[in-house]
C-alpha cells in the first residue's frame, strides 16, 4: 500500500525565510533625498557585487581612457557630489572610456562611465557635474537594481540571496544594465534623476544654470546622431522639453546666489584639449 508523504518543505522553507528576511531588511532603503524609501529586495553588498562583475564584463570590450589626469578629474568631480549624495558610503568609480558616442551610464553599486564622446561637448565644470549628478541620482534612486527586481520578478531576488551568482545570471543583468544604459530608464525614473541632480550639484556647489545649457546641447543633437544619454527612442523616456521645462522650473526655487555662481571652465577646457580627436567613421 503506497503511503502518500508530503513533499520535503527543507528548501523551500530556506527560500521562504531568506525572502522574507530580504524583505525585512531593505524594504526601508534610501532612494533619495529628504528620506525618500523604497521597497529594495537586493543588499547593498550584493549590488555593490552585481556592479562588480558587470564593470568587469564592460571594461573587456570597452577601452578606458589612457589619461591619468582626465581619471583622477573624473573621480574627484565624481566623489564631490557623490560624497554630498544620500548613497556616500558606496565605493564609487569613475572611469571615461575612449568611445566617441556621445553617452554617459551608471552601472548599480556606484560604477559610472563617461563617454569622450560626451566629454568634448562641454565647456565647463559645471556642465560635467550636471550630467554626473544626474548618474549618481540614478545609483541613489537604485533605479537599475529597480528594474532587475521589476524585470525578473522574485527568482533573481531569491537567487542573490542564496548567493547563487552564476556566470549566466551575470550575463543577464550585464544585458539589462547595459540596455539600460544606452536607452535610459522609464520616464519616471528620468526625471527623477533630474530632479535629484539639480538638487545635488546645487548641494555640491555648481551652477545649476548648467544643467540647462548641458541638456539644451544635447537636445539640439536630435536625430543627427545616434541617440544615448539625454533621448533615444523608447517610447516611454521624457520629451526634452519636458526634462527642460522641470529643471527650469526646479531651479527656479532655489536661491538666487545658486544661479550667480561663476561657471568653473579654466580647468575643464585645458582638459578638454587633451582628450583626443574624434575616430573617422568606416564607410
């Protein structure tokens, strides 16, 4: 007589208790600033580890660029906003890569990437700062650990925390960031980030003013190149004017000594020189 038992409940009790645990502990994760929180499944560590790997897998196809002052810039510009954000205590790094699409992305745990391609497009420091601060804002709204919850659902989240992060769940997310990264994130989370930006290079001591001229730049670039940070065409990413017209007006309730700060271009234009030429396009 065959005696029904049930099923072991050994590993999906572990999945359970690990879900819910993940649940307590980084349901109240800072997304931005004023306290702003978020329902996160994914640690800090364990994004910190996915930006790793991903950076790893980028940086075997994308070439840095072979300039220490322009890196040790980048970086100190970099961690002037970033230590002013509400993620500080990540281990931010800032890279340009020798790449001349006019791009700049953030990868989750604090890796950002600065195209040349961009970089020769602006005169100042300021201009450098919007667009940095605008990329930390996206790593401070977790906006990419959003998406690879939203996007792979409880599996992933559960895998990451078992620590089962195989070669192929890397390569999966590498895809999605990476998409990410060259289409921009949904509408809501685009204007977050500028929202958050404005707000941080204020904060760090910029112009916000130069946020303004940096996004009217790469506006005008529309459908005359292929399109990368500021618009491409998903059909849910902001309308420039949009984007515009919020920062106007964010910037509109600031102080008037924000808006009447010197625009910082020495040192920015002699850097800018040494970036080099831009590569000719094959036929």
């Amino acid at each position: 007589m065959h005696v029904y038992r049930k099923p072991p409940l050994k590993n999906f009790g572990r999945v359970s208790l690990f879900c819910f645990c993940a649940a307590f502990l980084f349901s109240c994760a800072t997304t931005g600033p004023g306290g702003k929180k978020s329902l996160i499944l994914i640690s800090d560590q364990q994004e910190i580890g996915l930006g790793n790997s991903i950076a790893a897998e980028l940086e075997k196809t994308e070439k840095p660029l072979d300039d220490a002052r322009w890196q040790a810039y980048l970086t100190r510009v970099g961690r002037k906003i970033a230590d002013l954000s509400d993620r500080p205590t990540l281990p931010y790094h800032f890279t340009v890569l020798d790449n001349d699409q006019v791009n700049a992305f953030a990868a989750p745990g604090g890796h950002l990437y600065f195209y040349t391609g961009i970089l020769r497009m602006m005169d100042s420091e300021d201009e450098l700062a919007a667009v940095m601060a605008h990329e930390i804002s996206h790593v401070v709204g977790r906006h990419s650990v959003k998406t690879i919850q939203n996007y792979y659902g409880a599996s992933i989240v559960t895998q990451l925390v078992l620590g089962e992060k195989s070669d192929e769940l890397i390569g999966k997310i590498s895809g999605l960031v990476l998409s990410l990264a060259m289409q921009g994130y949904g509408r809501s989370n685009e204007f977050e980030a500028d929202e958050f930006g404005v707000y941080y290079m204020d904060k760090a001591g910029y112009n916000p003013n130069a946020a303004i001229t940096m996004f009217e730049k790469l506006a005008a670039m529309s459908g005359k190149t292929d399109r990368g940070w500021f618009e491409n065409l998903t059909a849910s990413h902001p309308e420039t004017k949009d984007r515009i017209a919020r920062i106007k007006a964010e910037i509109a309730q600031m102080p008037v000594t924000s808006t009447q700060r010197a625009i910082k271009t020495s040192e920015y234009r002699k850097l800018k020189a040494r970036l080099p030429a831009p590569k000719e396009k094959k036929p």
